[in-house]
C-alpha cells in the first residue's frame, strides 16, 4: 500500500440536520484505485491474483464463439485493507473475476467470486491465463494499487420514503435543521444530497447503491430470502462535474489540470449506468448472487 487518499469531509453531516437518515448510515470503504504494479500479496484492481496453483482457472463458455474464455481477474482484496470484509464470513481475501464480455439481460460482464484464507495458498500460480477475446478494451481493467479509506454514506435519494424525501426536497426544513451551506439559495437541494451528502462514488466496497436513472429494485437472496446488500462497486469514474465534493484531497490538483483518465485509472467502463454493483446475501457469501456464477468458497461462517 503505497498510496494514501482522503476524502474531505462532508459540507454537512445530513444525519445531524435530519436524524431520521441515522439509522440509514452504512460504513463503506472506497477503494481509491490508482495506477501501480500491485503484486499477489496486495489489495489491487486488475492486478495479479495470490492462486492457488492447484486450483482450475475459471472460464466462461457462454454467449460467445470459441472454446472457454479464461476469466479476468477484476479485484482482489485482503480484509487487511478492507475490514469490511470480515463481516461477509470468515474469508480474509476476496478475489473478483469477470467475463470480458457483455451478457444478457443487462449487457454486464458476468462475474465470479472466490473467498479465501491468503494463508491457505503456499504454491502460487505463476502465469494465469488470459482471456482469448475481449469484447471491449473498457472491460480490461488497467493494474491498479488501492488506498482504501472507511467512509459514511446515506441511502440514495430514490431509496428514502416519501416522507423523507419531502423533507429533503423543501428549503424551509433545512433552514429550520441549520443545513443551510455556503449558496445555499441557489442550491438544488436534492443535487446537493445526491451528489455529496450521501452515496459515495467510485470503485467502494459496501455502502448503499447508487441509484440515478433507474427506480430502486430490491433484491433477495433466492436461498434464503434475505435482502442482498452491496458487497463491490465497480464504477466507470470515481468523480464527474455533480460529485466534486468527493475528490480526495490528493488528486484536487491533478482533477483541476484534468485530461487523461484521471478520474477511472482502471479506465473500466460498465454499461450505461456506469457501474456494476455485487450483491451478496447477509447471511452467507456461499448463496447465489445476480449476475454471478455461484460463489466459490469453503470458509463459510
Ligand atoms: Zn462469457
Ligand atoms: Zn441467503
């Protein structure tokens, strides 16, 4: 880990000027992926996988030509970094997989997870292999160091009740909460709440879903009908002109004299909502995920 980012704090800690978004806080952990060489025993996005050498690569057969397409390796991630983590199960590395290829229904490139113990793999695969075709370039992600930092984050404005909303929409109730920042009569009031009080964006590990342009769908785990919460955000930008106020305070110069792939250094692009979200079911990282193969692991609870 040879990187460091900080999130500047929030214009206005929301669950002070409405409580009622307290009980809503979930801890995530954005993943700051920046350009590096991360070997097998590091946190990395699109970096090289600790495999065991006696394990088989996972391929994908389907909706392309050809024999088996090896899979791509997305992420990796100690619970070191990423204490998260541990409270999906008693894994302490998590490794994310993908095919390089739009799949229906949603045009997504299908993903594969396997939790691990790292001390369990002493004889490490040397030259995994790679994918024989790639639909996109954008699926290939670029190797990446981490800096993982644990945030706060509030539902998106679509996952709140109607009430809530109300309140968020009306000028008069954040004046009587003393939410009123700098601009503030120019502001809109549910921008400011969607675009930095309260889903972080980027690469993040957790968190609430970042709802924009589709209504909110609830998931539940087919197993045993929990509500799956979100476990990995890939995400095409970690900041665009609305999200600003997330830009960790290392990258503001670099985000002012812009150009380049200074917001993706993963340079991932994921459909036309601009992320791909895991989810996985509370109960047991073994249950079946949507838009995952079924998860690979022998260290359940
Ligand atoms: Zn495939
Ligand atoms: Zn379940």
């Amino acid at each position: 880990m040879n990187t460091t980012r900080t999130t500047p704090p929030r214009r206005l800690d929301v669950a002070e000027a409405f409580p009622e978004l307290g009980p809503l806080a979930r801890p995530a952990y954005r993943l700051h992926p920046r350009p590096g060489s991360p070997s097998v025993h590091e946190s990395s996005v699109g970096g090289p996988l600790l495999w065991p050498a006696r394990q088989q690569w996972p391929t994908c057969d389907k909706w392309h030509e050809g024999p088996p397409n090896p899979l791509l390796p997305v992420a990796q991630l100690y619970a070191r970094d990423v204490p998260l983590l541990r409270s999906f199960g008693k894994a302490d590395l998590l490794q994310v997989l993908w095919c390089p290829f739009g799949h229906p229904p949603d045009h997504k490139p299908p993903t594969a997870l396997f939790w691990r113990n790292a001390a369990d793999v002493t004889d490490v695969l040397e030259a995994p292999p790679r994918p024989f075709e790639v639909e996109e370039d954008h699926y290939v992600p670029e190797p990446c160091a981490l800096a993982p930092e644990p945030v706060t984050e509030y539902p998106a404005y679509l996952d709140l009740s109607g009430e809530l909303q109300r309140r968020l929409s009306d000028r008069g109730a954040w004046r009587v909460a003393g939410g009123e920042v700098d601009g503030f009569d120019e502001i809109d009031l549910q921008s400011l709440y969607t675009g930095e009080l309260s889903v972080a964006p980027g690469w993040k590990v957790g968190g609430w879903p970042p709802w924009g342009c589709t209504d909110p769908i609830a998931r539940f785990c087919i197993i045993c009908g929990a509500g799956m919460t979100p476990l990995l955000t890939i995400a095409s930008d970690e900041w665009d002109g609305g999200t600003t106020g997330w830009i960790p305070y290392e990258d503001r110069d670099l985000a002012e004299r812009g150009g380049g792939n200074v917001s993706n250094p993963p340079e991932v692009q994921v459909g036309s909502a601009d992320h791909l979200q895991i989810y996985v079911c509370p109960n047991s990282p073994a249950h079946p995920y949507p838009g995952g193969s079924h998860p690979h692991t022998d260290l359940i609870q």
